[in-house]
C-alpha cells in the first residue's frame, strides 16, 4: 500500500515567493498529511528528496525553489543540476519526486514581479498535488 503522507521541501531564497507553493499544495492535499522541510536554497534539495523518498515514509516528495540569475553565475547550471537530481531521486527510489522549481528569465525583486511569482506559485503548488494524487492513483491500479 502506498503511504498516504507527503513531503513537501522548500527552498528558503525567496521565502516569501516559494512558500506559496506549499500554500497551494495544501489547498488541494489535506496539510495535516504533509511533512515540511526547509532547505538553505534548491541545490539542496536534491539530497533531502532522495532521503524523503528512501524514507518509505510518504507517497511523493514535492519540491520548490526560484532560481534566479544572481548576476555571480549561470543560473541555468544550478536548475539544471536541481532538475536532474530530483528527477534522479525518483528514479532511484520509486517515489515520486515533483519539482515546482521555476527558473525566470528576467526577475526582479520588486512588488510587482514578487506578487506575479507568488501567485504563480500558489497555481504550481496546487498542480504538484493534483500530480502527486495522479500518480498515486495510476499506480495503485498498476499494482491491483
């Protein structure tokens, strides 16, 4: 039987955006079933999520983080990387990993971008559940 708990891991640069994606994850997935965690920033993510997963604990890890171009490096390497080992993480373990890791091309932290951002995210978060309980179901008749 599949567990019927969820971890949900934020990355914590740009808190006050990334955080409304587990606003929406809730919204469609009961929050008393959701484990949180906060990681520094998305390149961690990756390794939190493979431990989630090999956990055995939940029925899929979600995962969310903004990269953006800092102006010090390529952000793209970094989504990229983060993409991949997510992905990687599921693949490993049988679980489910979701990624609501969003990659702008042109953010700027002003009220404008950051109010667009969080809605976006709230729409991204609820899209993760949505997925989470897809996957969930296909496998369970996989399984039947």
């Amino acid at each position: 039987m599949t567990p019927t708990r969820f971890a949900f891991i934020k990355a914590q640069w740009h808190a006050e955006i990334v955080d409304q994606a587990l606003e929406g994850f809730t919204q469609v997935i009961d929050p008393a079933l959701v484990d949180v965690f906060d990681v520094p920033g998305a390149f961690e993510m990756p390794l939190l999520a493979r431990d989630m997963a090999a956990s055995g604990r939940y029925g899929a890890v979600a995962c969310a983080a903004l990269v953006v171009d800092g102006g010090i490096y390529r952000h793209e390497f970094v989504a990229q990387a983060v993409v991949d080992g997510l992905m990687r993480a599921g693949l490993d373990t049988g679980v489910p990993v979701l990624s609501v890791s969003l990659t702008p091309h042109h953010f700027q932290p002003t009220a404008h971008h950051i109010a667009i951002y969080q809605t976006h995210f709230i729409e991204k978060g609820r899209e993760a559940a949505q997925a989470a309980l897809a996957i969930g179901r296909a496998r369970a008749q996989l399984a039947a």
